[in-house]
C-alpha cells in the first residue's frame, strides 16, 4: 500500500496571500494605534518644549520690567505681552495675573538660586505656565486623542527671573597718603612732601582709584538692573594749607545718575584735602545713607570701603560693618597700596563681619580687577 508522500505537500500560494491579508487587518488597528501615540508623543514633546521658552520669556521680561519701575502690574502687563507672542501648540501662551509670583532670590554657597515667595527685598518673578483644563487656553488637543479617551494633553512649566537692583555707597579714604605715587611704598605723607598742599597728581593713588570707579561705573550701566551710587570720603577734622578738612563728607547722595558720580570724583580730583584715616567714621555715614529716605526698599544694600591704611579713630571698622550687616548692608573692603598686614587683616575681618569680599590691590591693574569683581557680583541676572 502506498502513502501520499507528505514531503510534497504544497499550501496554495493563493490561501498564503489571503492569510497575510488577515493578519494585516486584524494589526491594522493595532498599527494605527501605535502611530498615533508616535505622533501625539512627539506633539506633546513639542508642546512642553514650547510651554517652557514662552514661561522663560515671560518670566525674564517680567523681571527686567521690575528692575527699571519697581512696578508689579507693569511688571505683569509686559509678561503678559510676550507670552502671548510665542506660541505653545500653535496659539499664543495666555497667562493669568495669578501665575505670576514675586519675590526675592537669593545666591547660596554652593552658587545655586533659591526664590521665596513675598520675600523682601523683592528682585524676583516667578511665572507658572500652564496648558491644562483649568488653563485659559485649556489643554493642548492630541491628533489622535478620540482613539485614547478623548482628552487631551496637560502640561505645566514653571520659570523665575531675577535681578539686583542695589543701593551701594562708595565710602573711600581720602587721607594724605591717597596723594602718593601708586609706586610709593610709604604708608604714610609727610607734612614736607610737595603733594601734601597740592591736589592729587596725575599718578597718585587717588587717580588710579578715579579711573577704577569709571570702570566700576561702566558695569553698572550695562546690567539690566537699576543700581544707585553714592560717594563718602573721610579722612579726619584738621586745618592745613589754608584748608579746613572734614572726617568725613557724603560727596554725593544715592543716585542712579552716574554723571553725577563722575562729576563728585572730579571735584574731588581738583580740590586740596588730607589728613589720618577715620574709617569708621565713612563707614557710619555710608551706613545712614543706605537706611536714608533715597534708599530703595527692593534693592540690595552694598557699602565698598576702600583704604591705603590703618584707621586712626579708635573705632574698629570691623564694629561699624557688624552693625551694617544687621542692618542687611553687605559690605565689601579693599585696600590698596602698600599695605602693612595688620591694615590688611583688620579689612578682612570687616568684610567678614559685614557679609562680603575683601580684595588686596598692591597696584592699579589689580585695583580695576578688584572693582570689577564687585561690579560682577552685584549685577548678576537670575534665572
């Protein structure tokens, strides 16, 4: 008896055909499945992309408005306006006046920002955009959400801008020894020196600090905050060459005109003055200065206290910059020159009881660096 031989068996490639046609429809859905969650994944990408640079831009131009008015509700009105300029799934971003939150942030150690809602003073916005339900644009519509339930894609992005807006008070020693040569390595001016009698020349110690506060002055101007300056000199009460000298004098009151600045420095540069180094006593009227009536209640309050030498009013400075800081007066010192180290540590420990930076500068060059550091410090923009 014979078998059919089972090895020659052969499937009809007519019924292969129609087994694929099968399987593709019952995938088909499937397929279709699958490719609507590929493309609403990358839509919903996009979309959260989009929500974050048009929070970012609220957030910044809310930011800098507050910086030059101190205006919440301008402040508000420009966030507004740009957001609605950039488009989040195809329509401009809408924002409330709710999602935006003001307040203050600050810096820590480890270089990080940290915002706290209603804190003073108030250099900050934070901006919530939202795409949800409750949203005035409402949820971003998915192409293929009737395939899923019906609804469509919630997101939120939250953004903080910040600036320093700062009070700052220059409070600068304008002692006989300011009137030495930069090169001088004397700490002090002997009542025989020619320049003891004669405004300061051209290569004296006080110049080179002129041309550092006009560098000083230049960052300033190129921030998006508003700073106000103020100058205070002091050396000590004493008459001497036909000239009655004063401890100390608020050469210019808080003022975002820095013309006026310069023009306070210039007077300075061509008027007779001398005498010991009542630091303190600079220090105490900086201090009433910045809790003065032209002191701004969101701004940071800065004092840079510069000397060539030992203070002679009995008053450790250091005392006076723990009283500024209680005060919440950052105080930042310098000294120039040729130095002793006694001058140096004694300004180092003011800079640390007063919160701040000290800076060493032996010549010029350093002397533009050091304020330039502060100048960098004080006009940082947050994000």
């Amino acid at each position: 008896m014979k078998y059919p031989n089972t090895n020659s068996w052969n499937v009809s490639p007519h019924c292969r055909r129609g087994a694929t046609a099968v399987v593709f429809v019952i995938m088909l859905p499937v397929l279709m499945l699958l490719l609507g969650f590929s493309v609403d994944l990358a839509y919903m990408q996009l979309s959260r992309a989009e929500l974050r640079a048009a929070t970012d831009l609220a957030a910044k131009a809310a930011s800098s408005e507050l910086a030059e008015t101190g205006d919440t509700a301008r402040a508000i009105a420009k966030g507004k306006l740009i957001a609605t300029a950039n488009k989040v799934a195809g329509e401009g971003l809408t924002l409330e006046d709710a999602d935006f939150v003001f307040g203050n942030t600050v810096r820590s150690t480890t270089g990080k920002w940290s915002f706290t809602a209603s804190g003073s003073p108030m250099n900050a916005v934070q901006v919530n955009g939202r795409r949800t339900a409750a949203a005035p644009d409402g949820e971003v519509d998915l192409f293929f959400s009737s395939l899923l339930n019906g609804d469509g894609f919630q997101t939120t992005a939250a953004a903080t801008a910040g600036f320093i807006n700062a009070d700052i008070c220059l409070v600068l020693d304008r002692s006989s020894s300011m009137k030495l040569a930069v090169s001088n390595t004397a700490t002090g001016m002997g009542g025989g020196d020619p320049r003891s009698c004669d405004i300061p020349w051209a290569d004296s110690r006080w110049i080179a600090l002129d041309d550092a506060i006009k560098i000083f002055l230049a960052k300033m101007n190129d921030t998006l905050a508003e700073e106000q300056v103020a100058i205070v000199t002091y050396a000590s009460n004493y008459t001497a060459c036909g000239v009655t000298n004063h401890n100390v004098t608020l050469d210019q009151p808080l003022t975002s005109d820095f013309t006026s600045i310069t023009t306070a420095m210039e007077n300075l540069n061509t008027t007779v003055w001398g005498g010991n180094t009542e630091t303190s006593q600079g220090m105490s009227l900086a201090r009433s200065e910045l809790n003065g009536s032209g002191a701004r209640a969101t701004a940071e309050k800065i004092m840079v206290v510069l000397t060539d030498g030992a203070y002679t009013n009995g008053v450790h400075p250091a005392d006076v910059a723990a009283l500024a800081a209680a005060d919440r007066i950052k105080v930042h010192t310098i000294t120039f020159g040729a130095c002793p180290s006694n001058v140096i540590m004694d300004m180092q420990d003011t800079a640390v009881a007063g919160g701040g930076y000290h800076f060493h500068a032996p010549d010029a060059a350093t002397l533009n660096d050091a304020f330039s550091k502060i100048a960098g410090s004080i006009s940082i923009l947050t994000q």
